[in-house]
C-alpha cells in the first residue's frame, strides 16, 4: 500500500508522471499476476499488459481513494480476463508450458527468491484448483487484499455470496493441506 502520498502519487500519475506511474504498478503488479495465475494462468502476463494499458488510458478520468483505486484496477482485470477468455473461446491457441519459460534474474538474494517463488507458485496452484468463482474470491478477498463489497461488486455477486466463496475455498483449501500432511500430522492436532 501507497499509504497517505497515494492522492498525491494519483494526480502526478495522471498529469503524465512516469514515476508516479511506476509507484502504482510496483504496488499492485505482483497482486496482478497473482490474480491472473488463478484465474487465466496461460495469459496472466499479457491480461496484465493489457490491464496496465487499460489504467494508463483512463487514470486521468478515476476518482477515489487507494482502497478504491486497487478495486478499480481489478475490475479492469476481470473485464481483460473476461474478453480473454470469449476471444480464446472463437481462437482456441495451445499454451506454451510455463516450465519452459525463463524467469527474471533476482536483485538480492537468489536462494530466497527460489524459494518465495516456488511457495508462491504451489499456493497459487492450489487456489487454481478450487471452483472457479472460489478461487476468484480467495484470490480477490486474500492475494488483492480487497474488502467484501469490493468483491461483490467486481464478480457481479452479493457480499453474502462472496463471504460464501471466500469461506468455501479456504475451507477446501485447509481440507487439502491437511490432507498433504497425512495421518501423523492429524494425530499430532
């Protein structure tokens, strides 16, 4: 989070200021591609260019605050998400294997990094396998950081069915952890 600079990074952002502009997308880019590896995770990288593209365009027009702007931007997600989706449903493409591709090198600690990423990539795996409109919600509600009527509003559902999803997926999700662990991590409780 931006904190208490973030009208002031806004409005320099949207008056053509490259580095305000860089203070937002370092803010909300990994919480982006996070969203994304859920719910399109062929196409996380370019949804998120497309998104990027869609802010640029339009942050001159936003009002509101930081909290507002985060849901703002996810909106702009999801509609990216879903005209990805309808266009590879008219132009099915075969996706490249995300094994294959290179990562970038990392500024400080490589061994860290590995490791942040590699727990970062299962628990985003984890959370793909949930319902569809689970994982949406967790991803939403827990990696975004967004309130439940934000939520709401941006899957098009009630708060009530949010909290619903939300709690469902972690639910399920507790349910396969626990059931990684096996036997002994039961009887251990």
């Amino acid at each position: 989070m931006i904190g208490p600079g973030f009208p002031a990074v806004l409005t320099a952002a949207a008056g053509g200021d490259e580095d305000a502009f860089g203070v937002l997308w370092h803010d909300l880019q990994p919480r982006l591609l996070r969203y994304f590896k859920v719910i399109a995770p062929g196409a996380a990288e370019d949804l998120a260019s497309e998104t990027w593209l869609a802010v640029i365009r339009a942050v001159g027009r936003f009002q509101g605050d930081e909290a507002a702007f985060r849901a703002w931007v996810f909106t702009i997600a999801r509609h990216k998400a879903r005209d990805g989706w309808r266009r590879a449903a008219r132009r099915p493409v075969q996706e490249l294997p995300a094994t294959s591709l290179a990562e970038p090198p990392a500024p400080d600690d490589p061994a860290a990094t590995v490791l942040e990423d590699a727990s970062t990539q299962a628990a985003l795996a984890l959370i793909a396998t949930l319902p569809a409109g689970q994982a949406e919600a967790v991803v939403l509600r827990v990696v975004a950081g967004l309130e439940v009527t934000q939520v709401a509003e941006i899957m098009d559902k009630r708060p009530n069915t949010v909290r619903v999803l939300t709690h469902r997926g972690l639910r399920r999700l507790a349910e396969r952890l626990g059931a990684d662990h096996g036997p002994r991590a039961r009887r251990a409780v």
